[in-house]
C-alpha cells in the first residue's frame, strides 16, 4: 500500500473505468502522460491524461517543476547527467556538472 496514496480514476481506450491507487511522490507528467506507481505491485504506468477523470486532483499531486530562474543543463552537461542517471554511476566530471544543476531531475 503506498505512503501517500492518490486515487486516479480512468477511462481506457475499452471505455472501461479503472481506479488506480498510486503513491503521490511516483507522479511524473511526460507531455500528455502521466506516470505513476500503482499499489500493489509497485508497477510504473503510463496514464493518458486526456482519458484520467479527475485530472485536476492529480495534477495538484504533481511535484513542482524546476523555476525557469535555475540553470537548465544543455549539450554536453546534459549528456553526462543523463548517462550517469541511466547506469546508476558517477564520476569527477558528473559531480562537477552535478553541481551546477543540483535540482536537476532529468
């Protein structure tokens, strides 16, 4: 059962409504999907959010995107951050680039 649950009702592509319990802190928005992990397995999803039914309730769960007022990372440091999230690994230079995006969430 997740800490922080959220109910998402949704309307599949069957026209079936499905309701998921998902944990609050697994919401991710991708362009018109949301993902989130379900309960009881732990499963990520993709969600449509033309299709969820209570779409304003969960994007008021969405964690808040990085202020335009930070340095976004671009070309190369962007490079080195995604490939080291990627395969879990570090090294001098990702720290170094870590440092100047420290609310990078890639």
């Amino acid at each position: 059962m997740p800490e922080h649950p959220i109910e998402i009702r949704y309307r599949n592509f069957q026209h079936m409504e499905r309701t998921f319990s998902a944990e609050r802190n697994s919401l991710v928005q991708r362009r018109n999907h949301i993902l989130a992990s379900v309960a009881p397995t732990g499963e990520r999803i993709t969600l449509s959010r033309d299709r969820i039914l209570n779409l304003s309730s969960v994007e008021a769960a969405l964690p808040e995107l990085v202020p335009p007022t930070e340095p976004q990372a671009r070309g190369k440091d962007l490079q080195v951050l995604s490939y080291h999230r990627k395969h879990g690994s570090t090294s001098a230079l990702h720290e170094k680039v870590r440092a100047k995006y420290p609310n990078w969430r890639g």
